[in-house]
C-alpha cells in the first residue's frame, strides 16, 4: 500500500512521534488501536533485538504502525577527546554519587545492521531522521512492502528524501521537542516553523507531508491538515500519556513547565535538541559547542541521565519537551487521540461556518 493510501484510510491521522527514552510498545500499540499510526523507536535497540520487538508488536494488532531509526554517523573519536569530554561531566556525575564511566568501546548502534534488521522485519512504516537513506537503501525497504518517512526541517532536505525515493516527509518545525533532524545545513539554517515548512513543502516536493512541531490538541491538527498535510506527528502531547514511559522527574517537570520558553542544546548529546531548561542546560551553557559531536556526548552522558532519573532529580536528566509543553495533559493515550480528532472536527467546522458567513455578505 501507498503511503498515501494508508494514511488516508487511517480512521485518525495522528501519528505518534517516536521518543526513544519516553515511548515504546505500549503507546504505540495503544495510538494504533484508537486509530491512528503508533511508532515504535528502536534507534537505541540492537539489531538482534528489532525483529523480535516489532513481531511482538506485529503479534499485539493488525493496525499498521511505523518504527523509527535515527541515522547516528560511525564514529571513532580520539581518546583525548572522550577524556576531556569525561572530565568535564566528572563533578555531575560527582554530585549524583554516581560513578564515572569509562571510554566505551561502542558510542550507537551500527545503523547498516539495524537497518538490515528493519527490512527483514518489513513493518508498514518506517521513519528516520539526522540523515538521507541512499537510493539502495530507500529500494530495499519499499521491495519489502515498507513506506520510507524521511524527517525534513528544510525543503531542500525533503528535496534529498524525494530524490531517493522517499515515499512521504515528515516535516519537522523549529517547534518541536527533542532533536533536530536537520542534515544539509547547520542547525541555525533549518530552523523553519512547522507552519512556513508545511506549506512551503506541499509547494515544493510532490510527497505526503506530515507535519511535527508544536501540536498539542485538535486545534493544531485541524491548522496542519488545513496547509496541506496528509497527517500529523505529535510528540510532546503524549509525554504525560499513561502509556509512556516518561520518567518520574521528567514528568513533574513537564507538568509544572507551564509557559516558559524551551531551547534548544547540544549539551547533552552533542546534537541540537529542544527542552525545558534545567540547571545542566544552563551551567554547561558557555561550553556546549565544545562537546563531542553526537553520538559521542549522547554515549557519555547516558548513564549520568539514568543515574538522574533513579534518583528522582530533574536537574540532570535531559527534559526534550517541544515549544508548546504548557497544554501537555495526563490521560490515556487513545482517549487523547480520540478527543483530539473530535476537536479537529468541530474547529473545521467552526471555521467553515464562519468562511459560509463571510460569503453571504
Ligand atoms: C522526548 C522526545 C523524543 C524524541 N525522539 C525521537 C526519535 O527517537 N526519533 C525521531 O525521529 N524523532 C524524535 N523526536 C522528535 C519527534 O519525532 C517530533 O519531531 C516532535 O516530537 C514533534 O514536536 P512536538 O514534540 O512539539 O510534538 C522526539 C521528540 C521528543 C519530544
């Protein structure tokens, strides 16, 4: 099935963004029975361990679902770099009473394998981001019967998954939490609102567009499928969900995040991500473009966000929430999604009354 033909009979087009650290099978499987498109987020799954994890989820429903890698480049740092890079994370890890790893071996998951992985398991949907499959690639998971999502935040790299032969692009704005996906420009050249990068993709780029960033409710998926979008992918709208595994701290802290402004830091993981600031953000603020490049940060400051999370401190655990945190709510994940079509429908609605009125004038 076309991609565009399987969001299109989604009884719901709402897609579950993949959140590794906050989402797995349980969220996924619980969007995908409410009608819309789980995601599974496997980037941090080994490859023995992605086939048997989405047969299982294959094995739960037969409602389609995605999964989700991320495309971390191989790396080999110096070891003085991971030595500086240690050192200056020494006093966090200190100040948990956690102890300092050591320089691992291993910094992400071999990405060629993992996907080898993905194509012999041929989920209905599978998305990436941080990069572009080649046209070999993006072939072997079609032939296997799997649509190719490609993560975008400019046109000119949805213009690079179109070129592979990407069956759809999900459009990522400036909005939303978590990483960036950017993979052409620099961070600050692909930092285009879901709104501006929506429409301006349809105009652009003759795929199925999803748009991510920054929408929280019915209202936001009304506005996205008003530009143009095939569908929506929401993230920090599931964070509180019942069926997310969101951590203790984490989820205080996105309750009680209320209006504040995120921003976006390298400081945990060497890549751009958006969050809700805390006390690490801020005090390796002046040192953040000095960290090693992702993967490598993201290795190093693993066990020091797990150390954070056990002990119930918010301070050092990274916070990925997007722009518009403050209208997360707790609840059920299908309820959520359920209420959030109802909500799109009454605002069409609204709006087509008010458009009706304007023309009798
Ligand atoms: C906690 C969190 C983790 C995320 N992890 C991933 C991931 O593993 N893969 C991915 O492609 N996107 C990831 N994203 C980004 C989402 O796919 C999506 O772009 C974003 O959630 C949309 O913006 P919103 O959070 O405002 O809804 C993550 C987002 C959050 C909030």
């Amino acid at each position: 099935m076309s991609l565009a033909a399987l969001l299109e009979a989604l009884p719901i087009p709402i897609v579950q963004a993949p959140m590794v650290g906050a989402s797995f099978d349980a969220l996924a499987l619980a969007v995908s029975a409410a009608g819309g498109l789980g995601t599974l987020a496997i980037a941090t799954l080994g490859p023995g361990e992605i086939g048997p994890a989405i047969a299982g989820l294959k094995a739960q429903t037969d409602a389609p679902f995605a999964v989700n890698l991320l495309m971390a480049p191989k790396v080999a740092p110096e070891a003085a770099e991971v030595d500086r890079a240690l050192a200056r994370l020494a006093p966090w890890y200190a100040g948990l009473g956690a102890p300092l790893p050591a320089a691992p071996n291993l910094f992400a998951q071999d990405f060629d394998a993992q996907l080898a992985a993905v194509i012999a398991a041929a989920p209905a949907v599978a998305s990436f981001s941080f990069g572009v499959l080649t046209a070999a690639q993006a072939a072997a998971l079609r032939t296997a019967g799997t649509c190719v999502v490609g993560t975008a935040t400019t046109v000119a790299e949805a213009r690079a998954w179109a070129a592979v032969g990407a069956d759809g692009i999900c459009a990522q704005g400036f909005e939303a939490g978590g990483h960036r996906g950017h993979f052409l420009a620099e961070v600050e050249a692909s930092l285009v609102g879901t709104m501006a990068l929506v429409a301006t993709l349809r105009a652009a780029v003759d795929l199925p567009v999803i748009a991510a960033g920054g929408i929280m409710d019915g209202r936001g998926v009304a506005a996205a499928l008003a530009l143009g979008a095939a569908a929506v992918q929401m993230g920090t709208a599931f964070l509180l969900a019942d069926e997310a595994v969101t951590s203790k701290p984490w989820r205080r802290a996105i309750a009680t995040a209320g209006y504040e402004p995120t921003r976006l830091t390298r400081a945990f993981t060497g890549r751009h991500a958006r969050g809700i600031e805390n006390r690490f953000m801020r005090e390796m603020k002046g040192v953040e473009d000095e960290v090693p490049a992702y993967p490598v940060q993201n290795r190093l400051t693993q066990p020091l966000r797990a150390a954070s999370a056990q002990a119930d401190e918010p301070e050092t655990i990274s916070l990925w929430a997007g722009q518009a945190v403050g209208l997360a709510r707790p609840g059920a994940a299908g309820d959520m999604v359920r209420r959030w079509w109802a909500q799109a429908g009454e605002v069409a609605a609204e709006l087509a009354a008010r458009t009706g009125r304007g023309s009798d004038r």
